[in-house]
C-alpha cells in the first residue's frame, strides 16, 4: 500500500532529533568535516602496523596511473616477482603493461562483435543486448581473460613496448572505442536482418577489425614483434638476449605453466553453492582461448590457499572492493577504519552475501598479496602490492586486516597443484554458466 510522508511525520522525525543531546555536535563536526573524517577510528592505525611474519620481496610498485587496468598490472606483478628472483633484475624492472593492453583492447573489440553476431536476433532492448552494448569493451578484466592473452602473444619487457598517452589515461581511446563498436554493432544487425549471408559478414567484420588495428596503433603504438633484452642485475653484471619473440621471451624468463593457475572465488550466496565451479556468459576476450571459472569455496579454504602459496615463497593475485572501508593515503584497508554506524547511531551491516546480492559490493580492483602476519598460526593482516605508484599507503604498499579480507576479497589465484585432493576434484568440474551481469563477472 502505497503511504506519502506527511508533515506531521516530518515535525515529529524533527522533535526525534531535537531530544538526542549530542545532535547538534554530530552536526557541526559532520558539516564540516565530511562522514569518514569524523568517524575515522585512530586503534585502526595502530592495529595496522605494516610488519608482517612472511613478507616477500618484491621491489617497486608499479603505477597504472589514469587508466583501469589493475588486474594486468597485478598479474604482471606475480609473473615479475618470479623474473627478479631468477635472474636477479633491478627492483624497477616491469614487464609492458601496454603491450598486453594493446592485445587486450583488439580481442575485446573481436569478442563483442562475435556477440553481437550471436545476439542479432535478440530485441535491442532484451536484457542481453542491453548489457552488451551497455560497454563493448573496457579497461577491466580478470585473471583468466590475462592468462588468455599471455599463451596467444606472450609477454614483453617494458622497455620494449611503454606506455604511451592512451595507455596511461585511457578515457579518450575509451570513448571512441566504444563509439566505433557501436557503430560496427548496429551495422551488423542491419545486415543479419536483412539477410546478408556469412561470407558477407565474415569479410565486413574483418574490415571493421582492420579498422580496430589502426585505431589501436596510433593510440598505443605497434606491437612488438621482435626485441633485444638488455639489463644489468642486481650484481651490476651486463645482460643481453637478442631477438627475442615475445612468447620466447615468456618461456624462456618466466617459465610457468599459466594453466597450473586457477581462480578461487567466495561468495556465500544461496545460488552458488561452495566446492562447485562457475563461468559467466559473454565474459573474455579471445574467442577460442581460456575460459573463464571460478571455484567458489568457504572463507576458511579460502585464506588457507593464500598462505599456503606465501609460505611457498609466491605472491597472490587477489580481486577485491578496494573502495569500501578504505583509506589510499595511509595503506590501509581495514573494517574498524570508519566507525560510520556509531556515528548516526544506526545498524549499517550487510552480510557479504547480501552485500553482493543487494548491489553494495563486487570486485572492482585486483592487486597482488605479498605477505601475511600470522599469530598462532592464524591471519591478522596481510600485505598487499599496489598499482597505483609509491606515493600512497607505504611506498605504494597496503595493510588489508583480516576481517576486510573476510568481507571484501572475493578471488584469489593460487596453483592447482597444491590443492588437496578433494579441491582437486571440485576445480576439475564442468562450471555452471551465470548471467552476464552476475557480481562474479565484475572486471577488476
């Protein structure tokens, strides 16, 4: 039954508030100060004290500046972890971020247009075709759609492929994208509904890829091909491998099987049930490469992995809601940072189902897990690797608590191998397909 407020509601939320002694200094110290200044609790800087039991060493943080590509950046952390240990490089050295990025953008732009081929006879307005053309492609992504781009075009050295303009702000090369994939997009309905056949379509869209390419060049340059790597370690000592490919590069320095690698997911929702796999529709980028799954497990199997691979010396790929209850200036992710219920006197809680359920939480930022401090064996912090240069947290270092662990991560990467068997078995599953828009299939 639908019920206006009226005035006499009104006067009366009034006299509420005008009997709560401490009203008007909530007020004045609110007004101006803003919510998280003021509920801001010191005992969550000093809980958070950046030491940790394991702490592996991983050099300088990276910096993805103006653009949204975390989880390449995160990934290509993990994958320069291992090179710095092996082959002893300075602790600056990174693998081109924008040379997957290129890759990454033109098989986005080749993935949406198969959608939209596969779509066209779904109304414009369907659910499906609305989220499709609601963003063709974007910056984001998650770990298998990288893993996807490493095995077809392998990696490359910073230094052979950097940043450019559209790669360190990426809203510009966005926006026109996106604006020419619509375009292509409403093209190649016209042409299914008025009955083109699919050589047709087949030689327009490869047009429209060619086109895509270009675009792609001039913003973010050519792709490497060929390179020489040239290096001095840590010991001072001159390095030089000449004509490297960009795969040769990959097996040669990083040297790991990606397929060993695998998404572990937590999402305690009545639809997923734990120990079961998942994949979700119309989610990658490279047709015919790796799909995208996910095993969902409980938070305890959950963090076990996590320090099980820190112990063996590897550091974490992890995606989490870096926005909630998060301060960027000091490092520190932690649910005792704001106590924002005290402030209004209210219950502001949502269980982490409910949270993503409800739309108040996804993935939206992946970094990387480089330490854990464990008090009888159990996690109270853990370190995290940023991406967003050494200007914030400590030296671009993070503190996560447990708890933000427990109510904010949702995927980490661990190796398959060292999953006990019955995880094995669970990992080894035909996954269940979601729908598009499931929280699951938020890009990091």
């Amino acid at each position: 039954m639908t019920k206006e407020i009226n005035f006499d509601q009104i006067n009366q939320y009034q006299a509420n508030l005008d009997n709560r002694k401490d009203s008007s200094v909530v007020e004045r110290a609110v007004t101006h100060q803003g919510i998280l200044a003021v509920s801001s609790d010191f005992k969550s800087d000093i809980n958070m004290n950046p030491v940790f039991s394991i702490d592996l060493s991983t050099g300088d943080v990276s910096d993805q500046k103006q653009s949204g590509r975390c989880w390449m950046f995160a990934a290509l952390n993990t994958m320069n972890h291992r090179l710095m240990n092996n082959f002893k490089v300075a602790d600056d050295f990174e693998l081109s971020q924008n040379y997957i990025n290129f890759w990454d953008k033109f098989e986005k732009s080749n993935y949406f247009l198969e959608n939209v081929i596969k779509t066209a006879d779904e109304p414009l307005d369907s659910r499906k075709v609305a989220w499709l053309l609601a963003t063709p492609q974007q910056d984001g992504g998650q770990w298998d759609m990288l893993c996807a781009l490493v095995e077809k075009y392998g990696v490359v050295p910073k230094s052979a492929m950097p940043e450019t303009f559209s790669s360190n702000s990426s809203n510009q090369l966005n926006k026109f994208l996106n604006l020419k994939l619509r375009r292509n997009a409403a093209q190649l309905r016209e042409l299914i509904a008025s009955g083109a056949s699919e050589d047709h379509l087949s030689k327009t869209k490869d047009i429209m890829m060619n086109e895509i390419y270009r675009m792609l060049t001039y913003t973010l340059g050519t792709p490497t091909k060929k390179f020489n790597f040239e290096y001095r370690d840590k010991d001072k000592q001159y390095h030089i491998d000449q004509d490297l490919t960009p795969k040769e590069f990959f097996n040669k320095y990083i040297n790991v099987d990606l397929d060993d690698y695998v998404s572990i997911i937590n999402s305690p929702t009545d639809d997923k049930p734990f120990n079961k796999t998942y994949t979700i529709d119309m989610l990658g980028n490279v047709v015919g490469g790796r799909q995208v799954k996910h095993l969902n497990l409980e938070m305890h199997d959950f963090k076990q992995l996590a320090i099980d691979q820190l112990k063996r010396g590897e550091s974490v790929w992890f995606g989490s809601d870096v926005g909630q209850s998060s301060d960027s200036k000091k490092g520190i992710l932690d649910t005792e940072l704001y106590a924002v219920d005290e402030l209004f006197d209210m219950d502001l809680s949502l269980s982490k189902g409910a949270q993503l359920q409800f739309g108040e939480s996804l993935m939206t930022h992946a970094m990387v897990i480089t330490g854990v401090d464990l008090v009888d064996d159990k996690p109270v912090r853990w370190k995290v690797e940023n991406s967003w240069g050494n200007k914030v947290g400590n030296k671009g270092y993070f503190v996560m608590s447990d708890a933000w662990m427990e109510k904010y991560v949702y995927q980490i990467v661990v190796n398959k191998n060292y999953l006990p068997s019955n995880l094995k078995k669970a990992q080894a599953q035909s996954p269940k397909v979601l729908a598009p828009w499931d929280p699951m299939g938020a890009l990091a």
